[in-house]
C-alpha cells in the first residue's frame, strides 16, 4: 500500500511541478511576445483557469507527502518526504501571500481597466514565481529521492 501511495504522490507532485514549470518557461514568454491587449487578456485568461485548478492541486501533493510522511515514518527516506513537505507548505505560504494577491488583481482586468502598472505588477508575479517553481522543484527532487 505504501508503494501505491508513493507513486501516487510522487505522479501527482510532478504533475504539478511540470504546469508550473511550463507556466513560467513556456506560457509567460508566450503571452508576453503577444501584442499588449492579447498579452493582457491572456495572462488575465491564465490567471482565471490555472486559479481554480492550482489551490487544489497544491494542497492535494502536500496532503499525499504529508501522508507519505506519516505511513513511512519508520523508513530511512521519512526526513526526505517530511522536508519536501515543508517546502510544499513554504510554496503554499509564497503563494497564499505574494503571488496570490497580484492574480486576483490580474483576474479583473481588462484593457479598459487595467492599471498603469499592470507590467511591472506581471512582471513582480513572474519573478516570485520562478523562486516558487524553485520551491517546488526542490521538493518533487526530494520526493523523487526518497523512492530510491
């Protein structure tokens, strides 16, 4: 059953770490080589989707490790999974009360609406992300470990 879980967890956090992963090296130099409204639109369109399914998805890998952790506590990887853990839960916080914040905004905006500052606030999102996917990199690296 352990094993079942610790595919489980591990498919799904990587999972994640591949949208987010996309988000920031695919999708964003995509949108931003858009002509500005297009860009705008589509970031806001981004913003919207990946909003709904992102919380989800991040509290799910955090609720399989923190599992894993429990279950497996008395083998040689437990410390691995629990770190991985705690990084999940800093990107959960990074999210939560940096990147969340500017998404809302940006989830409102329309060409007519938008702020002056709308690039530089994408562009603020756009670095805290990359530190996030760093975050999150690190603990699908630890999950990967910790199955070896």
């Amino acid at each position: 059953m352990l094993n079942a879980l610790e595919i489980l967890t591990t498919v799904t956090v990587g999972l994640m770490v591949g949208v987010e992963f996309s988000v920031a090296f695919v999708m964003n130099p995509i949108l931003n080589a858009l002509p500005e409204d297009s860009s705008q639109r589509g970031h806001t369109h981004a913003g919207r989707m990946l909003g709904a399914v992102m919380p989800v998805w991040y509290i799910g890998s955090l609720v399989l490790v923190g599992i894993w952790a429990v279950a497996g506590r008395h083998h040689d990887a437990a410390g691995l999974v629990a770190v991985a853990g705690a990084l999940l839960i800093l990107s959960i916080v990074m999210s939560l009360l940096l990147l969340v914040p500017i998404n809302n905004r940006n989830k409102t905006w329309t060409p007519e609406n938008r702020p002056e500052n709308w690039k530089q606030q994408l562009n603020r999102w756009e670095r805290l992300h990359y530190v996030r996917v760093a975050v999150i990199v690190a603990a699908f690296a630890l999950v990967v470990t910790a199955l070896t």
